[in-house]
C-alpha cells in the first residue's frame, strides 16, 4: 500500500538547501542534483540502506537512481562496506602502487576481454577525457565524432553541440569553453549510420575515433537500433578510426561484460566508471594493448592522477565486482527490472497517459510523449512538464526518482519485488495526478 502523498514534511532539507546555497553554486555539487529540471528542491539524504534512501526529515524513498548507477548492489553492501573499512584501517592513500589495483585490473581485464590494459582514473569524465587524447596520440589525428544526446562528462571537448549543419565541426555547448577546443569535435545525429559514413568521408584522414554511449543513457535510455553498433564497428574498420565505447554508465550494468557483451562488438577502447567503484569516486579507462602502450609512463601520451587506484576505491570496486559473480545476479536484476517496466507500462495504459518506455537489463526510462523515441530530437519532444509532475507525486509517495526526464531508472539487487509492487502502485496514482 503506498503512503498517502503530501504527508512528507521537508523542513530540515529546506534549511540545509538554504545553507548549501550560501557556500555552493546553487547548493549542490552537481547540477542536476538542484531539482531545477522538476522544480522544487532537493531533498537533503541522511543514509542509504539496501533500496531506501532516507532523508533528514526521516522520510525513507525506494531509490532508483542508486547514485546515478553505481549502487547496483544497493546502498551500504555489508560486502562493501567491510571491504572500504578494512582498507581505510590500513590507509586513505599512498601515492604509490599497490595490489589491489592490479587484482582490480586483472578483474577488469577478464571481464571485458576487449580491455587488454586498463588505467584507474578518478571519474567518468576523466576517463573519457584521457581516452580521447590517447585516441589522439595513437592515431596522430585530431577530430573526434560524438552523438547529440550522449553525454561523457565535462571535458571541454566533450561540452559542445552540434554546428550549423550536422556534419559540421561543433561548437561549446558551454560558456567558458574557447571555440577552439570544440572546434576538433563532430556531433551527430545518434542511432543515424548514414550520417557517420558521411562525415567519415567528408573528414577522411582527419578522425580519430568515434566516441558512443553504446547504450544512450543521458537522454533517457536510447537503445541503439539494430544495425547501429555493428555498424560503427565496420565504418571504423573501413576508415581505420577507433571505436570507443562509453560504458561508465552500462558497464557491468547490462550484462557481466557490459555493452559490448550484450550487443558482441568489439570496441578498441572501453570507458567504466560508477558500479566499478563501488559508490567510491572513481573510473577507468582502457583497450588494446598497442592503443593503451601509448599512456605515460610506458608511451608518450600523458596523464596522471594523485589519487588514481586509491585504496578504498580499489577495495569498494573488488568488492562490488566479486558480488556480480554470484550466481543468478544478472537474472534477478532481469526479473525486477522486467516486473517493474510492466507494472508502469500497465499504470500508465489505466492512467490513459501516453509514455513512451525502454528498458535494457536495469536501466530503464519511461518518456512522457505519444510518439517513439530513437535519438535526442525524439526525446526532447517529450512532456518534460507532465515528467515533473509525476516525478513529485512519486516523491511525494516515497519513490525517488531521477530529476529529470532525460536521465534513466536503475534497479538494483537490493530492490525487492515487494518494492517493486510498492512503486507501481505509487505509479499508478502518480500518473494519475500527472494527467489532470
Ligand atoms: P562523471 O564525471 O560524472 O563521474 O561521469 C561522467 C559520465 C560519463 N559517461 C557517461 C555515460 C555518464 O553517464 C557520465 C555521468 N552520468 C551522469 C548521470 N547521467 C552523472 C550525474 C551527474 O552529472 O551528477
């Protein structure tokens, strides 16, 4: 049965929103954490346990952002958390190498056999920063292709949209970001090959490498079409251009190997990040040997970190990836994850509300539009104002939410189907609210 909404008192998390915003910009650490997307303000999280996170005003959420995906485990792990409190009774940091890093590589190195040598890094964004200057260095070629809706983090080269006409060269998508900086980077249209064979032709000689979300999480959830990936893979054969796979977001998330695992193409460099870090800060990138022999020290291409392969995050990660081995968790993150895209799409027939759903293993997203959604022109059509009031009424009824209708859902092995029932019966009167 779900809590009647408006019950939710919210005044502690008001006040500390009011102190967050006289020392943080727009009091938060990452912008979409302000609620600007729904309206509204953040609620202020005092702890996490398994599906429910809890907020200072003592009301309990079933999660399904779960720290915009790395807690596929759910919140405090006991496997996790024992292995971040052993490592940090030994040592925050040390500057210097040590064995968990190579057993978590050699983890890595096993489970995407693409990845031939891996480097920690500390966030998704630093890790596809330093893959695409490493694409740069292996290949001596500037120019870069990126997908209207992907989003790989804030590298200035990555913050960019696209120029005039698609196949022209991008310009900032933010202020603060020179012209020039973009102006080696090409956005196109996703799930669009005949677009990529052009500019591919257009730019011949000049393109380093194709960066994707194999995936597309950042517009909502966008599988790629059929032919998309495979399609990718031979274009970049044919105009010997890398294929770099982004998969900080479905990495270990959609099958044990990730993307390339579930779709069976090969990208020549791989970037994780979220559930390998357990919750912790911290992201990888790697690929072939040859392309990875280039990174500094062994090659020329610089990059570095002070806290890369921190201890913790070493510990939290091994810890999360030996959970995933266990028998059946991909199966039960299907079977949830499969009960609850049907309990929604059956709430939102009973609501008459039109919705447009997708859903790949946990990920999962539901667009408030009557049309389909394949690419980022489709998803922006949607009735974002309709997503935020139903965002609220799920709020409201104890069901927390992504902030905004471009992001995605994410279940984890801490959702139980009791919760699962719980949601959809929350959704069912959220959506209801949502339609008037
Ligand atoms: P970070 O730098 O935020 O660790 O990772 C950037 C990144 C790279 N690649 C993909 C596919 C990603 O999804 C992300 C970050 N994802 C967003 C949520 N969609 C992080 C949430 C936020 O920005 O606060």
């Amino acid at each position: 049965m779900t809590r009647q909404a408006t019950q939710l008192s919210t005044q502690k998390s008001t006040s500390a929103f009011q102190a967050a915003c006289r020392v943080m910009p727009g009091g938060v650490n990452s912008p979409v954490r302000a609620f600007q997307a729904v309206g509204g303000e953040p609620r202020f999280v005092a702890k996490g346990a398994g599906a429910v996170l809890t907020d200072i005003d003592g009301n309990d959420y079933i999660d399904y952002v779960g720290s915009w995906g790395p807690l596929i485990l759910g919140h405090t792990d006991e496997r996790v958390v024992a292995a971040i409190n052993k490592a940090a009774a030994r040592g925050a940091s040390f500057g210097a190498p040590t064995e968990q890093e190579t057993r978590l590589a050699e983890i890595v190195v096993a489970r995407v056999p693409s990845i031939e040598r891996v480097r920690f890094v500390n966030s998704g964004t630093e890790a596809t920063m330093s893959a695409v200057r490493v694409a740069r260095g292996f290949t001596g070629r500037d120019r870069i292709i990126k997908f209207e809706g992907c989003y790989h983090g804030h590298a200035d080269s990555l913050l960019v949209k696209a120029g005039s006409g698609a196949m022209t060269l991008g310009v900032p998508s933010s202020p603060g970001v020179p012209a020039g900086t973009t102006a080696d980077t090409l956005v196109l249209p996703y799930n669009d090959l005949a677009a990529v064979r052009q500019t591919l032709t257009q730019h011949a000689g000049r393109v380093a490498a194709i960066l994707v979300e194999p995936i597309a999480g950042n517009m909502g959830l966008v599988p790629p079409n059929d032919d998309y990936l495979p399609g990718l893979r031979t274009l970049c054969d044919e105009h010997d251009v890398l294929l770099i796979f982004d998969e900080v977001m479905t990495g270990f998330r959609v099958a044990p190997g990730g993307a390339q695992e579930l779709y069976h193409v090969r990208p020549d460099m791989t970037c994780l990040g979220k559930i390998l870090g357990g919750g912790l800060p911290m992201a990888a990138y790697g690929g072939r040997r040859d392309i990875m022999d280039c990174v500094a020290p062994a090659g020329p291409v610089y990059q570095a970190g002070t806290l890369s392969g921190n201890p913790l995050a070493m510990a939290a990660g091994i810890a999360t990836m030996q959970a995933l081995t266990e028998d059946g968790v991909y199966e039960q993150l299907e079977e949830r994850s499969a009960q609850l895209a049907a309990g929604l799409a059956g709430a939102a027939a009973q609501a008459g509300v039109a919705v447009y759903q997708t859903r790949v293993g946990s990920m999962l997203c539901m667009f408030f539009t009557d049309g389909s959604v394949h690419d980022f022109a489709t998803a922006s059509a949607c009735d974002t104002e309709r997503f935020g009031r139903y965002f609220h009424a799920m709020l409201d009824r104890g069901i927390y939410l992504a902030p905004s209708q471009f992001e995605c859902m994410f279940v984890s092995l801490a959702h139980s189907a009791e919760q699962i029932d719980t949601t959809i019966a929350a959704a069912a009167e959220a959506l209801r609210e949502a339609a008037q």
